[in-house]
C-alpha cells in the first residue's frame, strides 16, 4: 500500500546496477511499498522477459512497461525498473516528469561480471564487454536527463539510503 504522502522513489540505471537490491533495502528500512517493474510485468503477463521479448518484440515489451510503470507509480513508494525503461518514448516521458527518479551507475566492469551469463536479460544475453558498453552509452544521456539524482551503487547500502535521504530532506 502505497504512503499517499510521498511521490513515489523511482529506481532507473543500467542493468546489474542494483536497482532491486537498493529498493529492496529501503523498502524494507524505511518500511515502505516496493515493486520491481520487470517482476511485476512476468507476474501480470505470466510469461517470461525473454518469452515477451520473443512473443511481442522489444516495442510490445515496451507499451506493456509503461502500461505497467504508470499501474505502479500510483500503488508503491519505490519502484525499481528495468535498466531499458528509457529506451520507451512513453515511459521516458512520463519518468521526465516525476520528482524522485534516482539513476543507479557503476563501472561497466562490474556490470558486466553481474550480468554476463544472465539468461533472463534479452538486451545482454551472449554479448560482449564491447557490445554492452555500446548499449550502456547509447543509454547513459536519457538516464542523466531524467534523474534527481545520481548514484554510484558500488557503495554500501546503509550509505546510498543515507545520500537519498539527504537529498529528500534538502528538497
């Protein structure tokens, strides 16, 4: 049940940045309504990321995330989202207009160690270092146009809530 009191925390950032696990944790620190968009849309859709991907294309994955991410910014306090949120003109517009958008960054190599031999990621699936920065740079100025804030997520996670919080009490 979502605090009618707060706009909503809104996780964006690359893949394997953390994003669940940081919405995770202050969901559960700050006692407040969490979801995970990608979960939430296989929950609803009761197939797969990949199995949407191959059904729908990346375009119908696309106009179901954001049929989803505006279901969601009305009933949870912190939403993570799927690292290509962004790459939806709908749903990049809806995010440019929306308070808490904290944007998730690390190194690419780190990135790519989490996420390398995931099955589950469509967008990552067999590709290379090479490959993936060249989709994590095609991202990276849509991610930066949109956030309240950026974030480096290799820190500790009692630290990143710190920063948020910080942030949220200084606006």
């Amino acid at each position: 049940m979502k605090n009618d009191n707060l706009d909503p925390l809104i996780l964006v950032g690359f893949m394997g940045t953390g994003k669940t696990t940081l919405g995770e944790y202050l969901a559960k620190n700050n006692n407040l309504s969490y979801v995970d968009l990608d979960a939430y849309i296989v929950e609803q859709q009761q197939k797969t990321i990949p199995e949407i991907f191959e059904q729908d294309g990346e375009s119908g994955f696309r106009k179901l995330e954001h049929h989803c991410l505006k279901e969601c910014i009305s009933r949870f306090d912190i939403i993570s989202t799927g690292g290509g949120i962004i790459e939806g003109n709908d749903s990049f517009e809806l995010l440019k207009y929306l308070k808490h958008v904290i944007w998730l960054d690390c190194d690419l190599e780190v990135i790519y160690d989490r996420i390398k031999n995931d099955s589950n990621r469509p967008n990552a699936n067999n590709k290379s270092l090479f490959e993936l920065k060249s989709l994590y740079s095609s991202r990276v100025s849509r991610y930066n146009e949109i956030a309240f804030i950026k974030l480096n997520s290799n820190k500790p996670l009692s630290e990143l809530q710190h920063v948020i919080m910080e942030e949220l009490m200084c606006e």
